[in-house]
C-alpha cells in the first residue's frame, strides 16, 4: 500500500466497482492499517478510496444510460465471465433498484456485489446523474471511512477485524431491512390517502 500510494488505492477500489472480485473490504482496511504506521495520511486514504469508487459509479451509470436492457444482458452474456459478472447479478441490482426506488444506490453502495452493480440500472432507469451521485456519494463515504478506520485501528488484529465484518454485514440487512419496511409503508399510507 506504501508503495501504491494514494493512486494506487483510487485505481485499486476503482476496479474493486468494475471488477467485484477485488473486495474493497480487503482493500481498504489494508490501505488504513498502511496509514497507521504513518506511511500514508488517514484521511489521504478515505479521499483517494472515494474518489476511485466513485468515479467507477460513474462510468457504469452512463453504461447503463446508454445501453438498453436486451444490449446490457447480451454483453453481459457474451463477456461477464471475463468480469466475473453473471446476468444473475445484473437482474439482482434492477429488481433491487426497480423495488425501492432511488434511494436504494445510498444501500447499494455498502452491499457487495450489488455495490458494483447497482449504478447500471440507475442509469438504465434515467435516474438524475445529480441524485444518482448524490446517494453514491453519501453511501460510499460512509463505507469507505468506515473500512478505513477498522483498519487503521484493527490492522493487527485479524481476529477483531473478522469480527467486526462479520457483524457488519447484519448491520447493513438490519438498515435494507427498516428501509424497505419503510418504503412499503408509505406506499401503504399513500394507498389509502387515496382511498380516503
């Protein structure tokens, strides 16, 4: 990571969207452990992280902006197993994103494998650029700090960090889980407005 530097980390969780076998959970906490020792700055991490996510969000969204459905799972067909993406994958994230709504890229961006993903239906769906880098921004800072500091502060422990990860991800079903009831009732509120 001292070597890659900060580039290196924004190339490296650049791929992590593109590519989603190269996990930002292995990335970023390597990156912040590196910061640890004092060979990189903390927050020099957490920028360089969010700027290489973000800017692969981009690049799918307009991927999607510009392709159709039958075009994006013909390509995804012909070429996904050289990106290890499968059109399983692709229809995961537009049923997701076709569910809940805009809001769902906030989520997105903390969920593996929809985190990749998640930006092409978004464009495919015409969805603001605004509004999509908005929530992209907000989910992807928080995730990416958070990975940063587990391994700025737990990078010997390997055992802690296994920990806190594996409690992570009930955290974040916990929030899809209260967000999606959220949405369900007030679709439910808005039916019966109408009826009333």
């Amino acid at each position: 990571m001292e070597q890659l530097g900060y580039l290196g980390i924004a190339l490296l969780m650049f791929l992590d969207n593109v590519f989603p076998p190269i996990p930002s959970e292995i990335i970023m906490p390597s990156a912040g452990y590196t910061a640890s020792q004092g060979q990189l700055l903390l927050i020099g991490v957490i920028i360089a992280g969010c700027i290489g996510s973000l800017a692969a969000a981009a690049v799918l969204y307009w991927v999607g902006r510009q392709f159709s459905h039958a075009a994006i799972f013909r390509f995804v067909d012909r070429y996904g197993k050289y990106l290890f993406i499968k059109s399983a994958d692709v229809e995961k994230s537009l049923a997701w994103f076709e569910h809940y709504g805009h809001r769902i890229v906030f989520v997105g961006r903390m969920v593996p494998a929809v985190r990749s993903l998640i930006s092409i239906p978004a464009g495919m769906s015409r969805m603001p650029f605004w509004k999509f880098m908005f929530y992209s921004s907000l989910g992807t800072i928080i995730w990416t700090t958070f990975l940063a500091y587990v391994g700025f502060y737990f990078g010997e422990n390997q055992a802690m960090m296994h920990q806190i990860f594996s409690q992570v991800g009930y955290v974040i079903m916990a929030i899809v889980v209260v967000i999606i009831l959220w949405i369900l009732y007030r679709r439910y509120q808005r039916k019966n407005n109408r009826k009333g």
